[in-house]
C-alpha cells in the first residue's frame, strides 16, 4: 500500500514540475486539497503562555517556504541532502538530520532536497495527526512525542516543540533518568543474575538514594520488594543494590551500549547520540543505576529502547525514510529495515515487559491510566528527574503497545508542565488510548 501510494505520488509531482515557474523556480500545483504541516514544532492552546508568539524563540522553518493554498508547500532545505555513508547496518542514504518542516499530498509526507529529489518519509497520518492534537493541550515549554514501528524502526510520528531548542525530537539534553533503569534490569536479567521475582532488601524511602541508605546493611535492610515491581514503582534503592549487588561499571556499561548509547544508532537521517557516562565508585554507580547519573538520551533514541523490548530484543534502526523519487518521478529507493544488536535475549525481553506492564497497573503510571481500558495492553516506564539543557523538571514516559505482541513504541518527554493533565504518563495515555482506537 505504501509503494502505492509512493508511485503515485512520484508520477504526480512528475506532471507537477511541469508546470513549475522557471524564473521563481516555485513548483505549481493546481490542487485545493493539500496541507502543510509544521510536524516538528506542534501547536499550542492560544491561550498558553507557551505559544510560539509569546515564548523566547520559535522553532525555526529552515530553507526556503512556498505557501499557498494553490501551491503544494515544498521546502527546499540543503541540510536534508542525502549521501553515501559506512555504518554497521547497510544504507545508502541519509537525511543531515530530522526534518523541521514537511509536505504533505493524498496521504503522503515528503521533503524536497536542494537537487529536487522527493524524500517521501514514514510518517503515518492518522498517527502524526493524533501527535499533533495532543500537543495541543500539553502546558510546557518543552516538548517530544515520538510514535515508533517496533519491528522495522519506522518513525510513524513526531512533534516537538521548545521555546529554546531548535529541534526538540533529536535533542540530545534530556535527562534519560529512571528510564535507564530498563538497562540496569536487562543487564541483571540477561545473565541470570537475577530474576524478576527475587526480592531485594533495603531500607529508607522508595525515592530516596542518599549516603545513608544506598550501601547494602543485612542489619539495617529490613524493607524488600520483588526486582520487577521495584522497576515498576521506580524503587530506587532497590536499583541501588541491584546494581551493587549483581553488576559493575564494566558490565552496565557494556549493555548500556548493547542498548544503543554513545553511538548514532546509523539512522538514515543525522540522529544524535544519547550519552551513558558509567562511574566507577559505589555511591555514584548506584545512583546511575537507579537514573540519577549523567546519562542523556534523545525522545527518539528512546522510543527505540523500548522498542528493543517489544521486538524480541532487537533494536532497530530509526528511520524516516520510506521512498526516494528522483526529479524524473522514478522511485530510486525504498525502506529496508535493519537490526543493529541483539540487546537482551527474547527471553529476557518477555521478563522486562512482563515486569513494564506492571507500572500501570500497580506502579508509578497507576494513577495516570485508572480507569482507562488500555492499561492492561501496556508496558511502560516514568522517569522524573531535574533538568539543565532545557532547565525544569523532566518528566518522560515510554511504553510499547498493544501487548501481548506489540506494534507501536510511544516516547513521551516534557520538561516544565504547569498542570496534571500535561505529565507525560497522562499525555502517553491519551495517545496511546486514541492510536488504539482504530
């Protein structure tokens, strides 16, 4: 269906260029039913503080913006000019980075490179359309929705929006706080060392990793709760001693890249790293083994994390690129999916789901979906952490959908909510409520 609906949209934009204006090089299309959407900078209630109009700086359109309501709105921008590059899954080609402005006719999202190339991309519209009427309603300064194909890695829809950064969806600031706990659970699991009904003893608070309750006390440790409902209320002493009693720097470190940080993840457009920095002495290991350490990771590198999960371990690479069509109309490339590593085993991903659906039934996801129908098909994960680049509390959420055999990954981050209906578990269920509804 999608080569379809490419082909036709290579052979209408064919018949388009004929019309075009040479002297204004503007391509006329004589058409009433197109639009354009701003799909990475989202809108806002009018009457929110966090407009476009009233905040600090707007995203950017970049490249040049044909507009008008006879004209199909191409953007003609040298960044996304693709180009041969070596990486670990084969491609041939690759976007300078996440488009900030697209077009869209009959269906289709594309992009205009600057040698009039048609870059059709991914983007799902049922889905990118429900992402841009939730961000909408969603009070903050800061925000990424990312809605990802688990099995291939296709993008199927994006929004960001920032009164201070240029690109929200592939920024790579965004503290991965208690998301990195995933990690910390998939490298215990993995190997045996642990397993997702073993209770782990502790004392002091469930939020509460401090000089005086991180380091393990056979005397002093007279709470314990099971490791996968540790993961799902974020327990962080629990993480504390897991990490301190199952693991090391070497080896969190190991699945941390196994997991996607501190490389690019060979997208077929310029994503950036997510960061793991990994210490070596006990008190600050444990507190990144909990999600408390210096490990960043961009809204769409964590989509793929879950996603990793939901695919039977395997993790993707991202991709945004579903046709090239050159300037004649002919298709000279399609998608190709590909696996970049075989994160944790399958069965180690059954455990980690099983262990992530629990979060929205009995964790810290359990109040944003009482009451919904969906929880019970869900597999989340909150993280809540403060943040310096943008400055605010981050409260992040991802999930992966329907269970028992997911399709979609779902990256919710927020930076700054101002109301309870605008924290990303609660923005996540809305989503994931409306792509269930089909």
């Amino acid at each position: 269906m999608v080569f379809i609906r490419v082909l036709i949209l290579s052979l209408i934009l064919a018949f388009a260029y004929v019309e075009a204006d040479v002297k204004k090089g503007s391509p006329k299309v004589k058409t009433g039913n197109t639009k354009s959407v701003q799909a990475n900078s989202g809108k806002v209630n009018k009457s929110s503080k966090f407009s476009a109009k009233n905040g600090k700086s707007s995203i950017p359109t970049h490249g040049k913006k044909f507009n008008h309501r006879y004209i199909v709105p191409v953007y003609y921008d040298q960044r996304i000019d693709f180009k041969l590059i070596p990486s670990r899954a084969k491609t041939s080609i690759k976007l300078g980075g996440v488009p900030t402005a697209i077009s869209f006719l009959r269906g289709v999202y594309y992009v205009k490179d600057s040698s009039d190339r048609t870059i059709v991309l991914t983007l799902d519209d049922r889905i990118q359309r429900i992402l841009e009427k939730e961000a909408e309603i969603i009070n903050a300064p800061h925000i990424a929705l990312v809605v990802m194909d688990v099995n291939t890695g296709k993008i199927l829809g994006y929004v960001g929006r920032s009164i201070s950064i240029p690109n929200p969806i592939n920024h790579n600031g965004f503290r991965a706080a208690s998301l990195f706990k995933i990690v910390t659970a998939a490298a215990a699991f993995d190997f045996k060392l642990l397993r997702p009904d073993d209770r782990i003893f502790f004392r002091g608070s469930l939020y509460e990793l401090s000089p005086a309750n991180y380091f393990p006390n056979p005397q002093l440790d007279s709470r314990s709760m099971a490791a996968d409902l540790g993961l799902a209320k974020s327990a962080n002493p629990v993480f504390g001693r897991i990490a301190l009693n199952f693991l090391n720097p070497t080896f969190l470190n190991f699945y941390s890249d196994r997991f996607g940080f501190n490389w690019k993840l060979n997208a077929d457009f310029e994503l950036k790293e997510s960061r793991a920095f990994i210490p070596e002495n006990d008190f600050d290991f444990a507190r990144t083994a909990a999600g408390f350490g210096n490990v960043f990771v961009t809204p769409i590198h964590s989509a793929g994390l879950i996603a990793a999960l939901a695919n039977k371990g395997r993790l993707m690479r991202p991709s945004l690129i579903e046709a090239v069509v050159d300037s004649r109309g002919q298709i000279i490339y399609t998608f190709e999916s590909a696996a970049l590593s075989q994160v944790v085993s399958k069965s180690t991903a059954s455990e980690l789901l099983s262990s992530l659906a629990l979060t929205q039934s009995e964790g810290t996801a359990k109040k944003a979906f009482a009451g919904s129908h969906v929880a019970h098909l869900v597999a989340g994960k909150t993280g809540t952490l403060s943040n310096d680049d943008p400055k605010g509390l981050l409260l992040s959420y991802v999930a992966t959908f329907p269970l028992p055999d997911p399709k979609f990954a779902l990256s919710v981050i927020v930076v700054g909510a101002t109301d309870p209906a605008s924290r990303a578990s609660y923005v996540g269920r809305r989503i994931i409520e409306q792509i269930m509804l089909r």
